[in-house]
C-alpha cells in the first residue's frame, strides 16, 4: 500500500519532520529529506504492528490529492511511501477461488510487471483491500 507522508522541510539546525496523515498519531523524522522518508517506513511499520496487536483495523491509504489543501501542511513536501500490510492483517488462509482463464493470465502478466504484489495472491489481496476500502468511503 501506498501512504502519502508529507515532509516539513528542514535544514542544518533542524531535522526534516514527517507526518501520515491517514494513520493518526504516526510521525517521525530524519537528518536529511532520504532519511525522513526512510524513518517514515518504519515508523508506519511499527504503527500498523501496534494496531494489529492490539486488534484495531489497518488505515487505508488515502489519495495524495486528498489532502493538497490542507493548510497545515502548506510549504511541505510530499512523498509515498510503499509498505506491505499484508503481515499485519493477521494469519494467512488458503481459499479455493474461480476464476475466468483470460482473468488469471491478466492478473499474472500484472504480477510479472508490477514485484510490489509478489504473487496472484498478493495482487488479489491489494484488490480486495482497495474495493473495500472504497466501499466504506461511500
């Protein structure tokens, strides 16, 4: 999943802050803009870790566009940054799933361009979570 960051520029007497918006409470912060986004991985990875322990839902990723006009953030920086959530949405499960033979070899030529879903599985993981995170915006 992708989860925007955005990033208070900082300079040589401060460090460059970052804050996730879609994940309340996530922030972190580095030496250098490359070390901020670095820190930002492990701070959401260390936040999605708590959430799951403690049995609370993971935070969808919201669009970028989403929060452009957010002044508090005016004069920031924003990036994304790419986590795999799959660990924290608890113990995997086999299912046996149908599927349309021209469905299957889409999804796999997907899977073969894009290494961020690893496997069929993992692509129809990330789709799953994308319609369902729509559905609950609706």
């Amino acid at each position: 999943m992708l989860y925007p960051v955005v990033i208070e520029p900082g300079d040589e007497n401060r460090a460059f802050g970052v804050v996730v918006p879609d994940i309340p409470g996530c922030f972190s912060a580095g030496d250098t803009f490359e070390e901020a986004v670095l820190n930002a991985r492990e701070a959401i990875e260390g936040h999605l870790e708590i959430l799951c322990e403690d049995g609370l839902d993971i935070p969808q990723a919201s669009d970028v566009q989403s929060h452009l006009n957010n002044q508090d953030y005016a004069g920031w920086v924003w990036a994304l940054v790419e986590v795999d959530i799959t660990p924290y949405l608890g113990k995997s499960q086999k299912v046996n799933v149908t599927l349309p033979d021209v469905l299957i070899k889409r999804i796999d030529d997907t899977v073969a361009r894009q290494p961020i879903y690893k496997s069929r599985s993992g692509f129809l993981a990330q789709a799953a979570l994308h319609e369902l995170g729509r559905l609950s915006s609706v």
